[in-house]
C-alpha cells in the first residue's frame, strides 16, 4: 500500500485485477479510513445505491453500514445468516437517479425523497475508483464535500441546489444545478454558458415566488449568501447590442426581436459583496444594522415595524402563514408556536438592541436574535399574506448546519437549539463569573436551590430565561455506600416519555454460563412500546439475578447467535416467532473475551455436517490455550451430564432438581447399569498426546471456515471467541443434549392472551412516568464521591421553580441500532388550567402561581421520514384557536386542537391577582397595544 500524491491510498495491483471477497473488505476499509482521517472541503465522494452495495457487502461479510461515510441512519441490520453471498455483479444506481438533469450524463440527479443509509450510501473518490474498476458498471454520480456553518462542518453536497433558469424574452425555463456554495459569478458564467452569451451581457435577478426580488451583482459571494433556495426560480435580462437597437427591434433576417432593457441598479436592493438581509419581499430589515456594524440604527425600524403592527387590521394580527421552502415545516411549526408566545411577542415588538449581545463567544454575535425578531415582526404586520422565511433560514444554516438543506428534522431538535441561541444572543451578561458549586451536605433545600439559582442567573440573564427556564431537584443515591448527591438544575423544556397501558408477554430461555444449573425458560410481561432495558429487567426480577451476576440477552436463529440485544433497542425489533436467550453470567468474567459455543453433527456417511442445538456462551477467564476452551466447553455442559441413580424424563429433572450440580461427579458405572447407555471412557483415558477430550474448532464470525483446535493451539485474545463442537456418539452418550433442542418462541402460536385495550395516557401519567426514580444506565453511570468509582446510582427528579412559559416534549420518536419507531399514542392533555402544584416540591410563595393555559401545540402526522409538522396556536386577544398549516391558516375550534398528533405543548402561567375580597382570581397575559 502506496500513498500517492493525490491523496488517495492505491494498492499495488492493478484495479482490474481480481480480488478476493477478503481482500476486497480489507482493501476498502483501508481506503475508507484514510478518507476519514483527512475530510476537507473539496474531496470527491461518490454515491452507490444501497440495493448494490448490500449486495456487496454480504458478498465480502461484512454487517450493513460499516463503510457508510457520515452515516445517518444508525440502524445497521445484521449479517443474514446464509452461505457465501454470490458476487453483487456490475455496479447499478439506475433505482436512484431521476431524469432532472436531462440527457447530460454529468448531470445526473437523485430522488429527493433518498434517504443516507437506506437508499444510498457515500463513498470515497478511491472506494469508487476500487469498486468501479472490479465490478464496472455505473453510473457515476460524484458529490463534493462543502463546509457548513460558521464552524466549517464537513458534508457531502448529494443534492446540490436546483434553480429554474426564466429568460425574460420569452418566459422559457430550463432547470440547472449549482452547488450552494458557489458564488454568483460561477453562477453568471453557468447562465452565459446556457444561453450561449457573454457574462457581461447577461443581468440575473432573484426570482423567488415568480416575482422580481433582487438583482444579483456579479460578486464571489455564494448563493447560499444571498438566500437563494431550492427548486426557485431566477429571471434573466439579455443586454442586447446597442446597433441592433437602432435596426428598428429587427434582425438581420427580418425577425422581431423580444428586446429587454436593463434596468438601472438600485443599491438598496442590490446584493453586491457585502452581505444583506434582504428575505425576498423587497423590503431589507435589519439591512443598515450589518452595514454600519452597529444595531443602534436598528431602533427606528423596529419601532417602524411595532407601528405596522398596531396598524395592521385587528382581525388579520398574527395570522401570516409561513412558506415552506422545501421540506421546512418543522420549521414553520416550531416557529409559529414561539411567535404566538406573548411575552416573546411583547419583547421582539420593543426596542431590544440594547441587550443583544455581540461578543458572547457561545452566541451567533446577535444575528439570529435580529433575525428571529425580523421575522415575528413580519409575521404579526403583513396581514394574512404568507410570509418565506428565507433570510432567517439563511442564518439557521450558518449557525446549525445540521437543519441547512432540504431534508426533514425534528421540530423540538429546531426549538432547543432557537432557544438557546436566542438566549445566548440577549444575554445581558456580558462577562460570565466562574463559581464552583457545593454540594448540599444536608443543608436545606431552600437555601440550596436559591444558592444554584443566583449562580445560574448571574451567568445567565436573558428575556429567555426571564420567561421559559425552571428549576428541578436532582438526586442521585449510591447503591454501594448510600451517598446522596442533591443538585438543582435549570431546565427549558420537559421531555416527557410515553408509558404505555399494553402489555406484551415474552417467553426467554435462561442458560446458565457457569454451569451450575439447567436452561429454564421464563415467561413475562412487558410494556409493549418499551425496550429492551425492561425485558431485562423484568426477567432479573423473574430470575433471581444477583448484584454479582448479568444476563446477556440474544436472538438466536438457525443454530446460531444472530445478534446480542442492546438495552436501547426497542422491542418491536422483537417478533413473536423469534428465540429469545439469556446467558446468566458473573459480573467479574464480564472484562474476558465472550466464548460462543455453536454445534454440529455428522449428517450422513459422506462425512457432511450439519448445526443444531442451542449454542452456549461463557466467558474465557484468562483463556490462552486451547485446554481453557475445552475446561470452559465442560463447565458449560455440565448442567446436561447424564443422572446415574435413576431416569426421570426431562420434566420430571427440572422440577425435581431444578439444578445439575450434583449429577457431575455421578458414578459412570452406575449411569450405564441403569440408563441402559454404554459408559463413555475416562477423559484422561482417551486423550491422545494432540487431541483434546472434544472436537473443537475455531471458526470465524460468518461461521464459515473452521480449524481444529489441538493441544498446542493458541487462542488469539479477540472480543468473542467462536468454535464449534462435534456431536459424537460418545458426546450423546455422556450428555442429554434434548435440553438445547427446540427452544420456545417469544410467544407461542395457538395460546391466546387476554388483550389489553390501548387506553389514552393522560399528561399527568407522563409526567409521574418522568419524575420516578429509576436507575442510571450502564453508559450513564454517576461517580460517587464516596466510594470514588463509577456508580450505576438511582436518580429522582422533582420540579422546584417553574418558568412562566413550560414546554412539553412528547416523546413519540424511539431510535435504536435496529429500528426507528414512532408511538401515536393519544395524550389527554388539560387545555384550560393545568394545575402542576402537586409536583413542585418548593413552598416559597414567591414562586407564582402553578396554573397553565395551553397557548401552542406543534403537531407531528404521520410516520418516520414521511411525516408533516403543523401548528395550533391561539391569539389570547382574540381567544381564539389557528391552525397553522406552513402557508395556510384556518380557524379551528378548541374542541379538535387535540389530537394523537400533539408532540410538544405550550403554556402559558395563569397570574393571580388578589381582590378587595380576598378572593384569587387568575389572568394570563396578553400582546399589548
């Protein structure tokens, strides 16, 4: 292996030299992680159809995804259990590409609706060169790496920006595409080139929504710059020669020239080298406050825009749709609930440049402040007419380039990066003070919690904190030496799980790894939107499992072990028909290499072999030769060591004994005279100076190839040690293997459960679901200060101060290695006074009142990847109930704004005013004239 000036990593061979499915993987691995280690911009990716790459990587046997470049998806399928894949054939991305780029083989598109990772992956310029040269075929579809954001983030450009081309002659339209990182002039020089012309001949105006925006100056900033978006359109001038214009508007054949003059540049609409905040509406807010770099001057066009909007028609306030600009509406969605949230409305409607904070290094320097208030003052003044939020999409891209293009995201993802910039920006502290924080040591709670409070809003003070940031209790307990840890932490939003009322009943066989006992199945009930963490859990309950011991769960299929289940899978990755184990092994052995135990037997005179059984698995306790494989390989068989005294049917063992510990060292003599089987021969008898006791052999992750394993065998230290044994007459004569044949299922066909009807969850049961305590997961353990190690501590949480505006997430969306899923479970949510004071543990009466009106709810339909984000919101003046649907926007009664969509909610504090009388009465505040 070479690295050549290039920059790609080459193999010595030739790429039209054959290679084997080893050499193959090795080849490509080598190549990927090279590309990996030095990812800049302008580094040439290709693009290959998921269906052909599959293909591909069963063929060399590899799991699904290990190549995949920035991989989206995390949910890799594991390898199907099969004999050797055939070869994948010639490369074939025809299933991904679409005809928009016309006849142009250079200019060959993909689907919109691909997804990274399920349709496509992305490969380095040398895996293409490799895999191209073995297998041929096409076509090829190269991508370019672009930076993203003002951090620079590396990512493949797959679907660069589209424009349609409108000639102002005639009104034709041709579709090009351009990345959105190239600037204008390349953008002219394409035109020109389009339309066979000179680039100082040819003017390009921004064209969005078929309307005349701005002119685009022939510069270097980028289209991603001047807010140019996708599938829009741009209007061309042509600048004809001044000596045609004197023939009269005809050529020289005599034909009527569709002449075009060229109006004159005005410079405040004008994008020239500097930026602007022109959004497409003719109208630059905030344009003066980056050109004199300054937001001084920004108060007179904010108190311009409040004028607008108290002289906007009372009954059309608030009510402006928002554009969808391609994919967008999580966007719209989140956006429209924070602009329909009073006190946010009070704020950005004043004159808040004094707070914007332009040298908070963990800000965006004020901009996306600016733009946040550009855009609600455009939403609440423009009257019903839909507005494009292309310049604040402009700078959610500079700032978060994880929502810039045109795919789907999540509207709550969208909400807590908005809320914290939006904080970050209006911090009014410009200075930020270190504390270090105490811990309580048995103080009392009050005096904590206000001592982590003024910590937090000394550095952080902003009209977000001001109106969204609570306070909860956190306590964490130490299972080993009982320290308590009490922390209080602020909070912006509440993500609350689903507990669901529909149970599943799931049937697992228990192995004991350590001999001591006989597989026993188990059967439980769990819910049946959970994970696998409560199967887990469930069966240590049902099992007995010791704080000394661990249970590895796996699904075994074919004889093998398919795949080990994670604690965050899901259990809808898990079909009724499946074989579920559980291997019940000491903690202590957890650190040593997994030993996985498959077998086999002769399956005719020819010698053929064939798996069966149930394999077994242990641990290799500092294994390092092959006599600590066969002593593992006894202890986890002993449980199946044939009785001596008497036979009993299988049934009979397990209720009776339960446990084999004792039929290990049972006379052989007396196995034989009342078994009726022959006496197998003494071990230390038949070893033979290279043999060992059984027939084992090393095997590779496939199962595929096999080596004997013989007394002077090293076994190599690696993650999971895999070996098959042979089953001969002498193993079924000393062993009953019918304990490792047909194992249960997860639920067995014919037997019919009493169904559980999926009832609606009610809010406060989300809530309860969120503030029980529960233990840490294992990748989330607390380190104790007492026992000064890593502790899987319990925790509990309690809400202490609630903020005036509290956010719910629903937390509908569930991922996993395996599956992404998405729980439409109806939530009964209160609308009119929300009452939260049985969950807040602080008494001070100072806190406010704990009653909320519902103001908000962003609704998510539909499944994952297909899905659409609308909003409800109510205009508390009016008190009356939107729907906010992108650029659409209906009436909606408050009788059917809930819904199984609802996915996160808002609410607003009810104030308390007390009367002459004594009486509380509770108010919510309005958007002041």
């Amino acid at each position: 292996m070479t690295i050549h000036d290039s920059g790609m990593l080459m193999d010595n061979e030739s790429l039209s030299l054959p290679c084997t499915p080893e050499e193959e993987k090795r080849i490509v691995k080598e190549l990927t992680e090279f590309a990996d280690s030095s990812l800049k911009e302008g580094n040439l990716y290709y693009v290959i159809s998921n269906r052909w790459f599959t293909k591909w990587q069963k063929y060399v046997g590899e799991e699904t995804g290990e190549f995949m470049f920035n991989e989206i998806s995390t949910d890799k399928q594991p390898t199907q259990l099969s004999k050797a894949a055939e070869s994948p054939g010639p490369i074939d991305n025809t299933d991904i590409i679409t005809d928009d780029g016309g006849s142009d083989v250079k200019d060959l598109q993909l689907h919109r609706t691909l997804i990274e990772g399920s349709d496509y992956v992305l490969v380095p310029q040398g895996v293409w060169e490799k895999l191209h040269g073995w297998y041929k075929g096409g076509p090829a579809l190269p991508r370019k790496m672009i930076s993203l954001g003002i951090q620079g983030t590396p990512s493949v450009e797959v679907f660069p920006l589209a424009l349609k081309v409108i000639d102002s002659r005639n009104k034709s339209g041709k579709i090009i595409h351009i990345s959105k990182k190239a600037s204008i002039h390349k953008l002219y020089e394409q035109v020109s080139a389009l339309k066979g012309t000179e680039p100082g001949k040819v003017r390009i105006w921004d064209y969005f929504n078929d309307q005349k925006q701005t002119a685009l100056a022939d510069s270097f900033q980028t289209l991603e710059d001047v807010n140019l978006q996708m599938d829009q359109s741009i209007l061309i001038d042509v600048q004809v020669d001044p000596f045609i214009l004197s023939g009269f508007g005809m050529d020289s054949t005599g034909n009527e020239l569709a002449l075009v003059p060229m109006e004159p540049q005005r410079s405040s609409r004008t994008i020239a080298g500097g930026p602007s905040l022109s959004d497409g509406y003719g109208t630059d807010y905030g344009s003066s406050l980056y050109q004199s770099n300054t937001f001084g001057s920004a108060s007179k066009d904010i108190e311009d825009a409040r004028d607008s909007v108290r002289t906007a028609p009372r009954g059309d306030r608030g009510l402006a749709g928002l554009q969808n600009l391609g994919n967008t509406c999580f966007m719209n969605s989140a956006l429209q609930c924070l602009v329909h949230t009073p006190p946010l409305v009070d704020y950005f409607l004043g004159d808040y440049t004094d707070e914007i904070n332009k040298q908070n290094p963990l800000g965006m320097h004020g901009e996306l402040a600016v733009s946040f208030g550009d855009l609600l003052r455009k939403l609440w003044s423009s009257g019903r007419s839909a507005v494009p939020p292309r310049a604040f999409k402009g700078k959610l891209a500079r700032f978060a380039p994880q929502f810039s293009g045109y795919n789907q995201h999540d509207s709550q993802e969208l909400l807590a990066f908005l809320l914290d910039g939006l904080h970050e920006d209006l911090n009014r502290v410009k200075e930020k003070p270190y504390f270090e924080t105490k811990d309580s040591d048995g103080r009392p709670d009050e005096e904590v919690a206000n001592e982590f409070w003024s910590y937090h809003k000394a550095r952080n003070d902003s009209i977000v904190v001001d109106v969204c940031q609570g306070q909860y209790k956190s306590t964490l307990v130490c299972p080993n030496c009982g320290k308590i840890s009490i922390t209080f932490d602020p909070f912006m939003y509440l993500s609350l799980p689903l507990p669901s009322t529909a149970t599943r009943s799931m049937t697992v066989t228990v192995f004991y790894g350590d001999g001591s006992s006989l597989p026993m199945p188990f059967t439980v009930n769990v819910s049946k939107h959970g994970y696998c963490k409560d199967l887990f859990q469930a069966l240590g309950t049902a099992c007995c499992v010791g704080n000394d011991e661990t249970l590895v769960f796996a699904e075994v299929y074919d004889h093998h072990v398919y795949r080990y289940l994670d604690s965050g899978d899901s259990l809808h990755t898990i079909k009724d028909d499946e074989c579920l184990v559980a291997y019940r092994l000491p903690k202590k052995q957890t650190e040593f290499p997994k030993l996985e135990i498959c077998h086999r037997y002769r399956e005719n005179m020819k010698g053929e072999r064939k798996r069966y059984l149930t394999p077994l698995v242990t641990y290799l306790e500092g294994a390092k030769t092959a006599a600590d494989v066969e002593s593992a390989v006894k202890r986890v068989l002993a449980p199946l060591k044939r009785k001596s005294f008497i036979s009993l049917n299988k049934s009979e063992f397990i209720k009776v004994n339960g446990s084999a510990s004792e039929t290990v060292e049972e006379s052989t003599s007396e196995c034989q005279m009342d078994t009726g089987v022959s006496s197998p021969s003494n071990d230390k008898d038949s070893n033979v100076k290279d043999e060992l006791s059984f027939h084992l052999f090393l095997t590779d992750d496939r199962g595929m190839g096999c080596r004997p394993i013989v007394k002077d065998t090293v076994i190599k230290p690696t993650k999971t040690v895999k070996v098959i044994m042979d089953w001969t007459d002498k193993e079924h004569e000393s062993y009953d293997a019918s304990y490792l044949k047909d194992l249960p299922m997860v639920h067995k066909p014919g037997v019919t459960l009493k169904k559980t009807k999926q009832e609606s969850i009610s809010l406060f049961s989300c809530l309860d679901a969120f503030l029980k305590e529960e233990p840490l997961g294992p990748d989330d353990m607390w380190y104790c200060p007492g026992c000064k190690e890593f502790r899987q501590a319990t925790k509990k949480l309690d809400l202490w101060r609630l903020p005036d505006v509290i956010v719910f997430h629903l937390k509908r969306f569930s991922y996993s290695r395996f599956l992404k899923n998405k729980l439409d479970t109806f939530v009964d949510f209160p609308i009119h006074k929300l009452d939260l004071n049985k969950y807040v543990k602080s008494k001070d009466p100072s806190g406010g009142s704990s009653v909320y009106e519902l103001y908000a709810i962003s609704n998510h339909y539909g499944g994952l990847g297909g899905g659409h984000y609308s909003a409800y919101a109510k205009l508390v003046e009016e008190d009356r109930w939107y729907h906010f649907d992108d650029s659409h926007v209906t009436p909606v009664s408050e009788g059917d704004i809930r819904t199984s969509a609802a996915y996160l909610l808002f609410y607003q504090r009810v104030k308390t005013t007390k009367q002459p009388n004594g009486q509380v009465v509770g108010e919510t505040s309005e958007v002041h004239d």
